[in-house]
C-alpha cells in the first residue's frame, strides 16, 4: 500500500526524542564552564551570582533536576527524592560522565552463573530526572547492536566506570543505529584511561559519516551536527527538511524558554544537597590519604 | 434538581435561604448571619463514602454545595483589613478559645470486624520509582496528608436527623459521621459565617472540608490531630480521587476507537465511531452504547493499596501502585473494604493514633520489609545449591554430546550450510 508522502513524518523511534537545536554540552558556555573541574571552585564562575554552587553542576548532574512541568511539580517530592537519591549516592558512587564517554556497569544478576553480569558501551543518552533518571548504553556484539537501558540509581547496580570520559557534538547519539559498526563497538577487556583532575572534559569532535538510506528514522531532520550522508533520495524529502527545520522566531520566544527550563533560584536549592555531599566526600577521601 | 438542592439544605437547618433562581446559576454570596443556625451540623456534603449515584457518564452540573461562600469578594476585602490592635485583641481571642478536647476523651472500643474507621484528606505529591529487596522496580504514589482536623463529629442520632427526608435514610441506621479539615488558612480573608463553623471545634478555619461516614466506636472527639500514623505501614488501603477532567471528547480518545482510515477516499470519516444499530432486530441504539461525550473529572476509587513507606515528619505516605487524579489535587484515603485484607489480628489505632500512646521513641520513617532501603549496600544475589547443580549437569551434556550423542539430520544441514 503506497501512502501519500506526508505520513512519513511520524516514523519514529519510541526510545529517540526529537531535539532539533543544537547541543547544549557542545556549547561555547559550556565548554568555557567545563574546562576545570569541581574542586577548583574558584575558576569556575557560580551558578547564580554570589552563590557557592559552581556553574558546572548543571552539566555534571543533570539528573538532580527537577521536571520542568510548574503543573507536575511539588516541592517536598521532589526534596523527599533528593534525599532518597543522595542516600544511594552514599553507597555507589555514580561519576561524572556525559553522552558520548565510554562505560562499563556491573550489574547484579540472578540469571547469570556467577550472579554478575557487566556491560561496555558508549553511552547514546542520558535522560530522565531524578529517581527516574537513566543511561542507554550501546555496543557491537558479534556483528549485533546491543543497547541497555540501566536505571542510575536502581540498587541491582554495583559499579559504574568510566573507561573514557569524553563529550560529543550531540547529547543523543542514537544515529549510531545506522553507522558502520565500528563507531559503536569496544572490546569488553577495554582498559580505562584515566582522567586527571583539574582537566577539561575534552570534546571528541568526531564527524560520523552514516550508511546509505534506508535508515531507521529520518536523522537529517532534526539538526545533529555529529554525522555526515552522501545524499537524499528524492527532492520532496529536501523540501520537507525545509518544513521541519527549527523556526527563527523560537530563539525570540522567552516563555517557550521559561516552560522548558528550571529558573536557576530552584536550581540553586536542587543543587545546595549535593553540594554538601561532595564535600563531605572529599573529606573522606583527604583522612585517607 | 431544586428538589435535590432544598433536600441538601435541609440538612442544615430550615432555615437556610436559596434564593428564587435555581437553575446552573446560584444566588451570590448569601450572608445571612442570623438566618442560618449552627446547631453541630455540617454544611458542606462534597463527598460522602457510600452515597452516589450509579454509574452514569453525564457530567454533573456543578453546583457550589457551600450555601455559605468561604471567601470574601475582593472589594470587600480591601475595607476589612485589620489593624495592629486589632490583630493583637483576636490573638487573645485565640488564647481564650475554649477546645473541646479539654474534657476527658470518650472511652476507647477496640476493632472489630464491622468498624469504619475515618479517612484521611490528602494531597497527592508525585509519582516515583521505589525498589523492593528483590531488584523488581515498583511504582508508588507519594500522599501527603496536610494539617488534618475533626471539625466536628455526630452520633448516629445526630446524623439520622441531618438526612431523615434524603436517600442516605436506610443505610445510616447505625451510623454515625465526622467532618475532618485540611490545610489551615488565613481567617482574615474568610466571611464570618465561615469562620465561626470551627469556633466550636477551637480551630483555625481550614480550606478543605468533607465528612466522613464512621461507626460510632470509631467516632474521634472534635478538634483532634488526624495523622499520616493513623495508618502503619503494610496496612491496605482505598484511595479515591476525580480523575483528571479531559471535557468534551471524541470517540476515538474516549473510548479507544479505532476510527476510519486516512486515506482512500475518506471524507470527513477520520475520527468518527461509524454506525450505531441497524438490521432488522436492533434497529435502535442500545443502551450503554459507546458514543462521544464527557470524559472524565468523576469520582473513582482505588482498592487494596499497600502502604510501603511512611515519612513521619512530613506526614507522607509512599502507596504502591497508582490512582486517578493528577499530582497537586486532593485524594482520600481509607482502610480497605477488602475483607482478606483487613487487619484483625493487628488491630490498628483506635478510633485513630495519638501521640501520647507512643511507648518507645519512633524512627523518623518506617518501611516494609519488602520494599529496599536506599541507603543500605546493593543488592547480591546468592549462588544456592540448585544454581551449581545446574551447571555441573550442563558441563556434563556439553563433554557428552558431540561423542556419544549421534548428531541428528537438521543439525548435518546446518553444518553444511
């Protein structure tokens, strides 16, 4: 059955999300708040003028962050869900890492032989907020790509390492379902390199170039600048991308802003927890020594 | 409906003016002081348990029950304003107020079978993942119950009276009720009517009222403090709330239709239900028939929740599963109706929890064995006997296969292939 051209819009996958501007990590802001790390507080600008919170938890901890809808929120759920979250902080330690780095988790599993199991992969997306929050997981397999969705705080977790802690030009990488497999495959003996302190998170600027059409849903829509194509099928799907292609007038619109984003005062509050937290840990880890 | 609205105001008290326009509109503000007498009845019929009509999918049109408004109009609030003498005179006032909950407490009967306790007035917060000691993820709803008052409470005489002329007559027999509050506000803004409907119970005016239908050994002296301890946890709840009110709705998002297909020819037939009755037996629509209308903003309840977690200093309680209604409205929670699920063998508190029963100091938050606590090491499962005998057996299989076991055709062809 040949459908008109104009339901082709609608294929999408259930796990991508549509995000037509460009990346927020990518950034110059960001990447001027990312070039030191959390314990030079001094270099780092605050995140509100005055405030000791440095700038770069917004990016550092994302998932600390609150849904954005004024008619969903409530402000001791989501205090009671903090707590809940820095309580599972104090016993696993989630490090910093963004999409595009490298991971491994290690998983308790009732069905493996050795009650393990642990997975390497890129990581293509980080969403959700706070309890809910989560990280897809992608890697190459005997020629198969696998992908995992692990909850961050789900108990069954036992370590999270970040064998290579890098940026990318997009925050998801789900386009990797249609690049040649050697953009998403890593060995599971992969060693770690390991990042020192007080360095930028370097941005790995890689440009993916992807296989000829078919693909999985139409990536040219929505304006990722990590991949390259050799051409588009026909004209009509040109001038579709014309249609689709992110409005002048939405850069002007400040309530579209405001819905979408936290004002940074309740950002301030979500982040002073945490705040409090690293330097008790920091602490710790100065008795040690 | 004037029927049903002179019966609901007779309730109250004869007394009580309606006005001559009963139609969707009501009459505005009626301030008459004198008019409406206060003899322990409550005005306000927002909810009750068991009443209500049977299952019908037409919207209610709404009637405000308060034939007394809670808040004044804005004009007049400007000429109300206090000044500083007079705030301090009501704040004496205040010192003075006579509780009832100074003379001695009514004696305490234990539960039985045949109880119906109070529910609770609360506030739905959120929804969020919680993880029980098995690894599973469950979802629980989190209920908040905010600053919750007996405003007052009525033996099964009292309340026989309030409804001798209603529908409710043949089911309160041995009944009794209570009107609780929650979230107190400000009585500055509030007409006098309004305020002096808590005098009695010496509290401060609250901005959510509904009575509750309670057997009279479970009837709690007015002005009391209801609890999120009045339920433990592991205990069942029901939880009711309208659901979220979605107004005039089509077939398709209403009743999940499938609707008419987009293309080949069809003409204004993408979103429609198609027939409804034809041939020669049913040419008529039937009833109950799946048509468009109103979708939602009715009252459901929600049965045998447990209750995972309970958070004493906000009063919060964690309910495993979910209800209707969206985050930030108004819910009510009960004991189940569920009889495996009643707890006679652990009573609860009765008539409901006070502080002062406490023997031991209680923690700050209680949890069922079940449910994971966040702060505690990860979860790790065992290696059990079963695990190891099943790998011993797979080991053997796999030496013996390929030497005893003659390979079978299918596995020939794969091989070649």
């Amino acid at each position: 059955m040949a459908l008109p051209s104009r339901f082709g819009i609608r294929l999408i996958s259930p796990f991508f999300v549509p995000h037509r501007c460009d990346s927020i990590l990518a950034s110059k802001a960001a990447q001027a708040i990312l070039r030191k790390d959390i314990k030079d507080v001094e270099h780092v600008p605050p995140l509100v003028p005055g405030s000791e919170i440095p700038a770069s938890y917004r990016y550092i901890y994302p998932d600390f962050l609150a849904l954005p809808d004024i008619k969903k929120r409530n402000k001791l759920a989501e205090k009671l869900n903090r707590m809940d979250m820095l309580r599972r902080r104090s016993v696993m330690e989630i490090p910093e890492f963004y999409p595009g780095s490298v991971l491994a988790v290690t998983t308790s599993d009732p069905n493996a032989p050795n009650k393990t199991s642990r997975f390497v992969g890129i990581c293509i997306c980080r969403g959700g907020n706070q309890l809910l929050s989560f990280m897809i997981l992608r890697n190459v397999i005997d020629g198969l790509g696998c992908e995992i969705k692990y909850d961050l705080y789900n108990p069954t977790i036992r370590k999270i390492e970040v064998l290579k802690l890098e940026r990318r030009l997009d925050e998801q990488l789900f386009y990797l379902r249609d690049a040649p497999p050697e953009h998403s495959t890593f060995p599971f003996d992969m060693e770690a390199t390991p990042h020192p302190e007080g360095l930028a998170v370097p941005l790995n600027e890689t440009v993916v170039h992807l296989n000829p059409f078919p693909w999985k849903t139409r990536w040219e829509l929505y304006g990722f600048r990590g991949f390259t194509y050799d051409f588009l099928p026909s004209r009509k799907v040109v001038r579709k991308a014309k249609v689709l292609a992110p409005l002048e007038w939405e850069r002007f619109d400040l309530m579209k802003k405001y819905r979408v984003q936290i004002p940074l005062e309740d950002q301030e509050e979500m982040f002073k927890d945490i705040l409090v937290h690293n330097c008790g840990t920091f602490e710790k880890k100065r008795r040690r020594r | 409906m004037a029927q049903a609205l002179r019966a609901l105001c007779g309730a109250f008290g004869s007394s009580c003016r309606i006005g001559n326009s009963l139609g969707a509109k009501l009459p505005g503000p009626v301030r008459t002081e004198s008019a409406i007498s206060f003899s322990g009845s409550f005005v306000n019929v927002d909810f009750v348990r068991h009443g209500g009509k049977s299952h019908s999918h037409r919207r209610q049109v709404k009637i405000n029950p308060y034939h007394i408004l809670p808040e004044i109009p804005a004009v007049e609030k400007t000429q109300e304003r206090l000044t500083e003498e007079n705030a301090q005179f009501l704040q004496q006032v205040n010192a003075d107020n006579v509780s009832p909950l100074k003379a001695p407490p009514p004696e305490r009967k234990p539960f039985t079978y045949w109880t119906k306790r109070t529910g609770l007035i609360c506030k739905k917060i959120g929804v969020i993942p919680q993880w029980l000691t098995n690894g599973r993820r469950i979802r629980c709803s989190v209920v908040q119950v905010i600053d919750n008052h007996v405003v007052s409470s009525s033996a099964p005489e009292e309340f026989a009276k309030q409804y001798n002329a209603s529908r409710y007559k043949p089911k309160v027999r041995n009944v009794g009720c209570m009107v609780v509050g929650a979230e107190s506000i400000d009585p500055t803004n509030l007409t006098d009517d309004y305020v002096k409907l808590f005098e009695p119970a010496g509290l401060q005016p609250k901005r959510k009222l509904s009575k509750f239908i309670v057997t009279p050994d479970a009837l709690v002296q007015p002005g009391t403090a209801l609890r999120a301890t009045h339920f433990r946890t592991g205990d069942y709840v029901d939880v009711g709330a309208k659901t979220i009110d979605h107004g005039f709705q089509g077939v398709m998002k209403r009743w999940k239709f499938k609707g008419g297909p987009a293309t080949h020819g069809a003409t204004k037939f993408h979103r429609r239900p198609g027939s409804i009755g034809h041939g020669a037996h049913n040419s008529k629509v039937k009833k109950g028939k799946k048509m468009p209308g109103f979708m939602g903003g009715k009252y459901q309840m929600q049965r045998c929740l447990q209750i995972m977690r309970m958070n004493r200093t906000h009063d919060v309680m964690y309910i495993r599963g979910t209800f209707p209604g969206a985050t930030n409205s108004w819910c009510y929670v009960f004991d189940t109706v569920a009889r495996s699920k009643r707890p006679l063998k652990n009573p609860p508190p009765m008539p409901t929890h006070y502080p002062e029963d406490d023997v031991t100091p209680h923690s700050e938050e209680t949890f069922v064995p079940l449910l994971f606590q966040l702060d505690k090491p990860t979860i790790e499962f065992e290696i059990t006997e079963d695990d190891l005998k099943k790998v011993r057996t797979g080991a053997k299989t796999a030496q013996k296969s390929p030497s005893k076991a003659p390979p079978k055709a299918g596995a020939k062809v794969a091989g070649k292939s």
